[in-house]
C-alpha cells in the first residue's frame, strides 16, 4: 500500500510539474524538470520561497537561476550519486590492477611450466624409449606453440586492462573536475565571467527584460601593481569586490568580469537606477582604505570608472556589453572615477 501511495503522489506530481513549466514559458530539459518537479512536491520549502521571488521577479525562471537553485536545492542527490560513482570507479579501478598483475604472474608461470616440460622432453630424447624422436620433437613443438599463444593472449589482456585502467582514471579526473565546476571567483567570491554570460543570455531571452548592465574597471590597476606588488593588487580586488557585493544586495547581481574589471547586471531596472546604483557603488570605493600587512602603510585613492548600458533587445549580449565599454572608456578619458551612462 505504501508503494502505491508514493507511486499516487509522483503521478500527481508530475500532474503539476509540466503545466506550471508551461505557465512560466520554461524549457523542458533535465535539469529544469528536476527542479519543477522539487518545487511542485513541496518538499523544499526554501526552495519554493525563493523561486517564488524569482517568478515574482521575472514571471519566469532564468537559466541562470534555475541552475543556481537546482545546485542549492536538488543537486545534493546527484552529488552523493556522483561520489557513489567515483567510489564505484575506484574499487573497479583496483580489480583492473589486480587483475593485470594476475594475468602477468599467470602468463609468466605458465611460460615457466613450459621451459621445465621443454627440458623434461629432451632428456627423454636422450633416453632409449617407446616414444619415437619424431613423436618427441612434435609433442614439444605443439607445447611451445601454446605456450606462445598463451604469453600473447596474457599480453593482449594485460594491454587492454591497463587501456582500461587509463580510462577510468581519466573518466575519475573529469568527475572530479565536474564537481568543482563551479560559477563563483575564487578571490573575490563573486560569480565569475561563465556566470555572467548566462545571466545576461537569460535576461535577453526574456520577452520583457529592461534590464541594465553596469561595467567597472578599477583605474591605473597596472600601475598600483607595479607599485605595491600584485599581493596588495588582490587585496584591492576583494576589497572593491566586496564593495560590489554589498551594494547589489538587493536583486542585481555582481561579478568578476576579468582582470581587475567587474560588471553589474540589475534586471527589471531603467537607466537612472543603473546610474544611481553604479555611483553608490562608486563613492563606497572611493572610501576604500587598505593596510599594507608588511610595510603597515595605509593605500586610498583607490577609485573606479563605470559604464552604464540598457541592454539590448534583439541584439547579442556583446553589444550590449560594447556600449557599456564605450561609456566606460569615456570616464578614463574625462578624468575616471566617474560614472557615464549617456553618449
């Protein structure tokens, strides 16, 4: 009867599952599937609070969104099947070595056996006996002969385990790089480019974005680099990186665009409050102070220039991404630590 009534529950599940998809104009793959059907069972009650948000949001659910809740909400299961996984690789991968050196020792104890068998017959040659030379030298020819097709099939194994146990270390390394794949800087903490680029594909694909990208550069970077070595330079990046974070508490999203560039995607926004965030973002640098450990000397100045873009609507993100660069380009050029989003 259990079994049956948990059979019962995913069928209505699943009853739900695809018309809400539909509902929210989401595509139908794993993963999304895998998440909606979590959020129609009611199972996860944080992770329909905040899709909830994101549906309110959005009135769907972005890719991007979509695969940072189902790594936070639903993946664990995947997870633990993936160490089960690589658990399962490793034990195949010691019978592999078991094996080889099995087929090796056998192979060289049966080529043994033969020599002595070999030697055996010939002091038999050298006997007055029944068994003719003829019948002699035939019977160790034969035993030879296996005993050569033994040693070549013992190598031929012996090659193909060790193939074997190439790929399976290999197929383990990619496991293992697949689950550290992950869609976060690892100095600053923020989401990092491959995050970025989903996040803005996802916004364009909606059917009614109006959404803004702010681009920041942190101005003569090369320079204090230069000056205070590229250990301070770091500490520089986290410290504006969390600047970054905390001004974009409130459903913008910061990331670590590259080098000592970051950008700032703020969905359902216009241009003014693009503006008005990228200065508050950009006076919280302004006050930055930061402590050289070694030298105890205290470095400010440290200041940023932004770009501010609507993005584009039936157009590649890069253009978007372009016109904030332009916009960027013109505060370095009128003095940086400024905030330019016309022109």
């Amino acid at each position: 009867m259990k079994d049956n009534s948990n059979f019962d529950e995913s069928v209505k599940t699943l009853k739900k599952t695809i018309p809400l998809m539909m509902k929210y104009s989401v595509p139908v793959n794993p993963t999304n599937y895998a998440l909606w059907y979590t959020y129609a069972s009611n199972e996860v009650p944080n992770l329909n609070r905040e899709l909830d948000s994101t549906l309110k949001l959005y009135n769907t659910c972005p890719k991007f969104h979509a695969e940072q809740l189902y790594t936070k909400h639903v993946k664990n299961e995947a997870v633990d099947q993936a160490k089960t996984l690589q658990a399962s690789i490793d034990k195949i991968m010691s019978k592999v070595g078991d094996s080889i050196g099995n087929t090796q020792n056998n192979a060289k104890s049966f080529e043994q056996e033969m020599s002595l068998c070999h030697e055996e017959l010939a002091e038999l040659d050298s006997i007055e006996t029944p068994i003719t030379p003829e019948a002699v030298s035939g019977f160790v020819g034969e035993l030879l002969s296996k005993s050569m097709v033994m040693r070549d099939n013992a190598k031929s194994l012996g090659d193909s385990l060790e193939s074997a146990q190439r790929e399976i270390k290999s197929l383990r390394m990619k496991l293992a790089d697949s689950q550290q794949d992950a869609l976060y800087d690892a100095l600053t903490g923020l989401l990092n480019r491959r995050a970025f680029e989903q996040e803005i594909d996802g916004l364009l694909a909606l059917p009614d974005a109006h959404a803004c990208l702010i681009i920041a550069d942190i101005d003569n970077f090369k320079a204090f680099n230069d000056k205070h070595g590229h250990t301070m330079g770091d500490q520089v990046l986290k410290a504006v990186g969390k600047r970054l974070a905390i001004s974009t508490s409130n459903g913008a999203f910061a990331f670590r665009y590259g080098g000592e560039e970051f950008a700032v995607l703020l969905p359902k926004s216009t241009i003014t409050r693009a503006h008005v965030m990228a200065e508050k973002i950009r006076l919280s640098i302004e006050r930055l102070i930061i402590k050289d450990r070694q030298s105890g000397e205290k470095i400010a100045n440290i200041t940023c220039s932004f770009g501010v873009a609507n993005l584009l609507k039936d157009k590649e993100a890069i253009e978007s991404i372009n016109l904030a660069d332009q916009r960027l380009y013109k505060a370095k050029q009128q003095g940086r630590n400024k905030v330019i989003s016309l022109g």
